[in-house]
C-alpha cells in the first residue's frame, strides 16, 4: 500500500462533526452584522510581503517570526495573509472606497502564522473580522464593542469578559515610550532574553509579556494612562461612558496593549478563563493613522477579529445547543420495484417541504441492513417504501426515536402528517 500523506502541522480539517458549531457562530455573527450595516468584503489569502511589513510592523512577532512567506515563480516576495486588517485596507484604498466615505465592512477566513501549535493556538487557524473607516469619535469604538457584546448574548457565551485601555495619540506614545525605555533600561539585568530584544525596537510589548518572573517590575513600570493627551483622554472617557450606560461591564487594563504597531487609542479584548492560556478570543482596536501609512488619504480606522476556532472550542465546552442537522427522515427502498418510485418521492417530498432533510438510502443492500443505516443517522423517522407500498400507493413509516406504532398511509396524506411536525425547530445538543 502507498505511504499516506499527513496534513500540515498545526493546519486541521474541520470535521462534519464539529461543522454544526461553526455554521451555527458564522450564521448567528453574519445575522448580526448585517443587522449593524456591516457589508462583506472577500479579500485575496496572498498579498506581498510588504503589505504587511508595512502595517503590522518590522519588529513584531507576526514579522519577525510567524509569516509564511515564499518568493512566487516571478521572484516577488509574497505572504500568506497573518491577518486581515491590512488587506482590507490594501483593497479600500486600491478600490476608493475610503476617500470622504464611511464604510463597514466585514470579511472571515483563513489566516495563517508560523506559532507552535498548541490547544488554541494553530498555523492556520480562522477569524471574522470588522473594520470601519472615515469615523473617529467613541461613538463608533462603542458601538463596535457593543456589537461584540451581542455576538456574545446570541451564541450563549456569557463567560467572557471585557478589557479596555487607550493607547494616545502617537506622540503621547512616543513621549511614553521614552519613559518606559528609561525605566526598563534601569533594571536591564532583570528582562528576559525577549524583552531585552524588545527593548529598544518594540518595547511596549514587554509590558504584555506573560513571563512571571517580569510581573512586578511591569506592574512598577510608568504607566501610558499617565501620559494620555487630553483628547485621547477625553476620548476614552466617553466611550467608557457609552458602554457603561449600554450596561456594558468591563475592566481598564492599563497593560493592554496589543501586538501590532498600528494602534492608536481604543483597544480592547474579550478574554476568557475557560481555555486556558489562551483566553483571548477577540481583540480590536482604533488604528488612525494606518490608512495614510499605506498610501490612502488620511483616514481614521476601528476593528477586531475575533478567534472562530477559540470560540468554537467555546461553545463546546459551555454545552451549547445548535441547530440539527440529523435527517428527519431516512427512506428505505425494499425491492427492485420501489427503486424509482421511492427516488422520485424523496423528490417530490422535498418539493413540497423545504425545512425537511432526507436522506435516500442509495447504494442497495437488504431491508436489515438499511434499517440499521437509518438508526445510525439519527433520523426521526424511517420511510419505507416496499414492493406492496408501490403497488399500493401507500408508504410506510416507522417511528425511531419514539413509542409508537408504525404507520401505513396513502402517500399523499404523508405530506399532510410532516406538515403537522414543526421541522425547523429542532434542536440537539451536539454529544461530547
Ligand atoms: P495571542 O495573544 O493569542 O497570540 P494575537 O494578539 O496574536 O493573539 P490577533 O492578531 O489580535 O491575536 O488576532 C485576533 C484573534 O485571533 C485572537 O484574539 C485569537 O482569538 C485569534 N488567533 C490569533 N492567533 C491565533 C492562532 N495562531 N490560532 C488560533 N487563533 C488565533
Ligand atoms: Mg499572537
């Protein structure tokens, strides 16, 4: 036998098995959205090399390390897209769709980093994310969030939690970095290895190193909310407001501050402790000057991604309840004689019955055998059409799931005992 050939590390199928939990979030997320004025936007997985070395930053980990990038038989640098931030942006400027416009948009797939895979953590793996351009005020960073919120409400997540924080203006963070460079190089001996690197090339990030040994010399360290502008103040003081009159609860974490460059003032997560280590499973943010830095008119940005595989494992873990995909009825045909007629009643009870799912047995066998098949696909009910049906015009139909005594009825009265069963609302909980 030939040697099999494996996937690539840290890249999954996702099975038929877990496919309900992903349809489910990816409906509920689309529905709402639309309902938001969000509009979708399907964008290219490659992009040259640059795009993104531009945007997310030379001196961040997705650059430095977690890129898949290869040089294309032209000999031009090209990436697997890492996020989805910059490609939007890319095609908003390429397309004018930015220039003296607001825009919503959304986009889901697949991005990839080079990470060590890990429970959470994948080479590729999938987000939805949303982005708005040519607003600037809390009003959009609040709606924004609050939409998250519903997301969450609509997929029955309620352990997860909100952190905020602002990062400023980019000369704020300038000035602040400045500090922080000052104070970090003090207690240089103390840094690790990373955050020694960091040091000078990106050293705000050391403030989100998960490196106990680091914890009190952060938690000493200046802090950005000491060194804010006065508008960028202002402006998360009114988006604290927006949420909270939106009942929104949420914690400021000071130590918030993402890992790609382009940040300015909101950004958030929405952190759970039920995953483990890795509990974000949304992060977002106001990215203000990213557009000019790529070539576009100066114009403001806001947007998040949020973790589908995160999520999923979620939704999982919290017992969720999604949407059946069982058959409702599985028909058995029995006998040379009922091999069209039964094809042709599947068809026509398909007609008449949109919500309903059937599964024909195809592919022969005896009537045991088909029985068993019918069990096995956790259909309600199994039609059986045998040589005395055909002769008949009757079928029969057997309860599976239930006590009750299989049935015998003219076919066109079994069209009239499904339409009494309400098909779509029927509901399981996905076994463990
Ligand atoms: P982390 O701190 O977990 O590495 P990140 O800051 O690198 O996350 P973002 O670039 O903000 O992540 O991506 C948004 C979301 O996408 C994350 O909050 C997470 O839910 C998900 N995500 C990021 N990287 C991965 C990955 N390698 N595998 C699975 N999900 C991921
Ligand atoms: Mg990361």
């Amino acid at each position: 036998m030939a040697k099999t050939i494996q996937a690539v590390r840290g890249m999954n199928d996702l099975l038929p098995e877990q496919i309900h939990f992903w349809q489910f979030l990816e409906r509920e997320v689309r529905t709402i959205l639309t309902r938001y004025g969000y509009e979708e936007i399907r964008l290219p997985i490659v992009e040259k090399t640059e795009l993104f070395a531009r945007s997310i930053g030379e001196v961040t980990d997705i650059v430095e390390k977690e890129m898949y990038t290869f040089t294309d038989r032209n000999g031009e640098s090209l990436t697997l897209r890492p996020e989805g931030t910059a490609g939007c942006v890319r095609a908003g400027i390429e397309n004018g769709l930015l220039y003296n416009q607001t825009q919503r948009l959304w986009y889901q797939g697949a991005m990839f980093r080079h990470e060590r895979p890990q429970k959470g953590r994948y080479r590729q793996f999938h987000q939805i994310g949303a982005e708005v351009f040519g607003l600037a005020g809390p009003d959009i960073d609040a709606e924004m969030i609050v939409m998250t919120a519903r997301f969450w409400q609509a997929l029955g997540l309620e352990q997860v939690h909100l952190q905020l924080n602002s990062l400023g203006s980019n000369a704020a963070r300038a000035q602040y970095r400045e500090q922080l460079v000052n104070y970090l190089s003090d207690h240089y001996d103390q840094l690790d290895e990373d955050s020694q690197r960091r040091l000078n090339s990106n050293p705000l990030r050391i403030l989100d190193s998960k490196n106990p040994a680091l914890q009190s010399l952060i938690a000493q360290a200046p802090q950005l909310a000491d060194h804010l502008d006065a508008e960028s103040r202002d402006h998360f003081a009114q988006l604290q407001d927006y949420l909270t009159a939106a009942g929104l609860v949420f914690t400021v974490n000071p130590r918030l501050v993402r890992g790609l460059d382009y940040y300015n003032r909101t950004v958030f997560e929405w952190v759970t402790d039920q995953l483990g280590a890795q509990g974000t499973v949304c992060a977002g943010g106001r990215y203000d000057g990213l557009v000019a830095h790529l070539g576009g008119q100066n114009t403001p940005g806001v947007g998040f991604a949020m973790g589908i595989e995160r999520l999923v494992e979620l939704l999982r873990v919290s017992q969720n309840t999604v949407a059946d995909t069982r058959p409702h009825i599985y028909l058995i045909r029995a006998g040379d004689s009922a091999q069209l007629p039964g094809f042709l009643l599947a068809e026509e009870l398909r007609r008449q019955l949109p919500e309903l799912r059937l599964l024909l047995h195809c592919g022969g066998g005896n009537f045991k055998s088909q029985f068993k098949k019918a069990d096995k696909s956790g259909a309600k009910w199994a039609l059986i059409l045998g040589e005395q049906e055909v002769q008949e015009n009757t079928v029969t139909l057997k309860f599976l799931r239930e006590e009750k005594p299989q049935l015998t009825l003219p076919q066109h009265d079994l069209i009239q005992v499904l339409k009494q069963d309400d098909l779509a609302t029927n509901d399981f909980t996905q076994p463990s």
